[in-house]
C-alpha cells in the first residue's frame, strides 16, 4: 500500500498512535510507540533505536539501528483505544549504512524466500499453534482453565475467551480457518489460512501477542510454552508446507498418479529437511522445555521418519483429494509454538532446497506405530531420533554449515551465544525433583 494511501487512512479513521512492532532474536514481540504525527517522517526516514539493549542484536559499540514500517502489516489493534486509537506495523530493521541489519530475523525470512523466488518457487506454510489458558490462583500459574479433552465442548470461559481471540485477530487481517479444545485441560489450537512464509510468520508473532493480550484482560495466563504440565499433553506448532509456482497458482508438490500425490519436487524437499533436523532442532525447538514435550507417549514425534497415516512420524503427507491438488503438502510435527517464526520458517525453506537442489531422495516411509519398535527394530529401520536436550540440538547445529549459512554469521553466533547460556543457566539448577529423590537418600 503507498505512503498516501495509508496517511490518508490513518487520517479518516482518526487514528492518534502508531504501535511499531518487531521481533527479538528469540521471537518476542518488541515496540515503539509514536504519536501519528510522526508517522510520516518515520514512513520516510526511518526511526532510530538502541539496538544493545534488544536481545541478541548490536553489540554497545555498534548499537544504532533503525526501524522501516512495513506498509502491507498496517492494521488498528483493538484494545487500544484509550485516549486514541492505535493502530501498528511491523518493521524492518536495518543498519546506520541503510542496509538490512543482519540480526533481523524477519531479514532471514525475507533473503531466503528470494533464493526461493530465483528458482521460481513460492512457499507456503500453514502452522498451527496450541496453547494453554491457565487462571491466575496466587502464585500458582497453572491451573488450566477447565478439565476438556481433545474436541470437548469449551468451558464457557473458554469459549468466550476463544470468540473474544478470534475477534480481535480479524482486526488485524487474520482470518481463523478453525478453532478447537486439544488433548489437555485447557488446552487450545488456533489455525488460520496458509500462505507465504513472510506472511504467516508475520500472522503468528500477531497471533501470540493476542492470545497473551486477551487472556490477560481476563484475568488469566496464557502460554506457548512447550511443555507447561508434568505428563500432560505438550503443546507444538505443526507446519504444513508446499510449494507453489511463482506465479503462487500452482502447486509444485503434488504429482497425480504418485501413491502419495507427492512430485520429484516434494521428496527432495522432504529429503532435505530430514537430513538437516538435528541441527534444525535447536531452531525449530529452541527452549530447555522444548525437549519435556519431545518424549515418547504424547503424540510428540521423537523418531526421523516420515509417513502419510502415521501420527508418529516427523513428517506426515496429509491426504490429499485430486479435485484439490492445491492442498497437496507435507507436515513436520517438531515444531513448537516457542520458536522465532521467522528463524523456523527460513531454516525449513534453506534446507528443503538444498535436497532440491542436490536432488535428495528420502528414506523409505514408515507406516507402523515408531513408539512400539524396540531398539532392534529401530536399526534395522534406520531410524534416528531427534536430539534430546537443547545441548544435543545445540551441539547438532554447530555442525550444520547449511543452516548456519541460513542464519548468517552474525545472528548464528548471537544465537548459539545464548541459548548456550540458557543450557549452562539450567543445568545448575537444583529441582524439587532432585531434593525429593535425594535429600534423605545420600
């Protein structure tokens, strides 16, 4: 949208602040907010900030960044209404010489996607985001709102809070395909229509931030913490993926007489993918608590494989119907809703074109149940598992060159610099478990 279209706009809707957004090294939503009469010139010029004192951005001595509101993310955010109404963009962030900053995430997103766009590729994405809705009892943050199951009725709290979700996001250009109760009390999942990487990550830092907002002004907690409840369902944030044509009408995945309906294409993609998640993992599933939800038992897939059927798998190939071989995707399941969308979806898209690139062929499907194979089985199958702390999955992407190239230099080295300090912060750490068990033991 131009620049006088969208002041104009701003203008008849009365619009008194502007709420500029953009997203940490971590994923965490951070803003700046401006009177409207300083839009224009930020529209022009750019706003300056101190870099330093973000997460894993400049260092002090190289600390002055600037903001670039993106046009096509202008939208009212509808809570904020009080002496004025709001509205807000998300921006780009770029260095003093008017380059993109390296340390941008959504940079990442935005120069992978071009690699795509040379091959004459669009990706799509499609994730979908569960999460837990807890009441506020003294200290006690998690206690889940109701005691539901997987496609239960919501408590009424539960169903107002959800409408009251919904509603908000469709202020911000989203549209919510589905909504529904997951396996854990309290526990839910949000999916909106797939599109473009930059796009859909974009939707899912949004999406965050109003479940958050809305929770809070009910007077609850919500969290997309992996894994919040001892032996309860985890929470994860599945990603269907395809791959269309430039033009974004076709879809390059799907093949008609394929027994998966998958093309050439697909398997490389998915090739590629396998072979990279080790090191992927510490992206894709970037907390200490991440490897709590990776474990046997909760749906959560442990094993590198991939199947159509097979809800234990890596990867999964929905069906797809030939009438509607635009759905024709696959799905990785490690994902958890923690992770830096702009990070997860760049590092997918950098290693599935390498496997196109270097015309990889995947394993062979496995259909059968993973969890019930004995180490034998697994051997003879092939089959490896995903990393299992976030030590492991550090140590794996240490030695991935491609998705260190993905990152870049300077943000890989940021990133490794801190998740390797949050490992060292918890393996310190004395538990209550390990008072319980030891205490009175030794």
């Amino acid at each position: 949208m131009e620049t006088e279209k969208i002041l104009k706009k701003i203008k008849d809707e009365k619009i008194k602040f502007i709420s500029l957004q953009f997203s940490d090294l971590l994923g965490a939503i951070k803003e700046i907010i401006i009177p409207v009469e300083e839009l224009e010139s930020t529209l022009e010029y750019g706003l300056w900030f101190d870099g330093s004192s973000i997460e894993g951005f400049a260092r002090i001595q190289e600390s002055d960044l600037f903001l670039k509101p993106d046009l096509n993310t202008y939208s009212n955010i509808p809570w904020l209404t009080e002496n004025g109404k709001t509205s807000r963009f998300i921006c780009d962030i770029y260095a003093p010489d008017g380059k993109p900053f390296e340390g941008d995430p959504r940079f990442i997103l935005k120069k992978t996607q071009l690699e795509a766009k040379r091959m004459g590729f669009q990706y799509n994405v499609g994730p979908e985001l569960e999460f837990y809705l807890f009441e506020k009892q003294n200290e006690n943050k998690t206690i889940p709102i109701d005691t539901g199951s997987y496609f239960d009725l919501s408590s009424y709290d539960g169903y107002k809070v959800i409408k009251e979700i919904i509603t908000a996001l469709k202020s911000f250009g989203i549209n919510v395909e589905t909504s529904h109760h997951e396996v854990g009390g309290g526990q839910y999942e949000i999916d909106f229509n797939y599109g473009p990487a930059i796009l859909i990550a974009d939707r899912v830092l949004t999406l965050k931030y109003t479940v958050k907002k809305i929770a809070q002004m009910n007077n609850l907690v919500a969290t997309f913490m992996p894994k919040p409840i001892m032996n309860a369902a985890g929470s994860g944030m599945h990603v269907h993926q395809s791959i269309f044509d430039i033009s974004g009408r076709k879809n390059l995945f799907y093949k008609k007489n394929d027994k998966y309906n998958l093309s050439k294409i697909s398997y490389s993609f998915l090739a590629g993918q396998m072979k990279h998640i080790k090191g992927m993992s510490a992206i894709l599933c970037p907390t200490v608590n991440s490897y709590k939800r990776l474990v046997s038992g909760f749906e959560a897939p442990v094993y590198i494989t991939w199947a159509s059927m097979n809800r234990s798998a890596l990867i999964r190939v929905p069906k797809c119907f030939e009438e509607k071989n635009e759905s024709s995707r696959i799905e990785l399941r490690c994902p958890d809703p923690s992770c830096n969308p702009y990070l997860a979806f760049a590092t997918m898209l950098k290693t599935g074109l390498e496997g196109i690139q270097n015309n990889l062929t995947p394993p062979k499907p496995v259909e059968e149940n993973v969890y019930q194979f004995d180490n034998k089985n697994l051997n003879i199958n092939h089959i490896n598992t995903l990393p299992n702390s976030l030590y492991e999955a550090l140590e794996e992407l240490k030695k991935d060159k491609i998705i260190q190239e993905c990152l870049g230099g300077h943000l890989f080295e940021k990133y490794i610099n801190i998740k390797t300090k949050e490992w060292n912060e918890f393996k310190t750490q004395v538990t209550p478990w390990e008072i319980n068990k030891y205490l009175d033991t030794y």
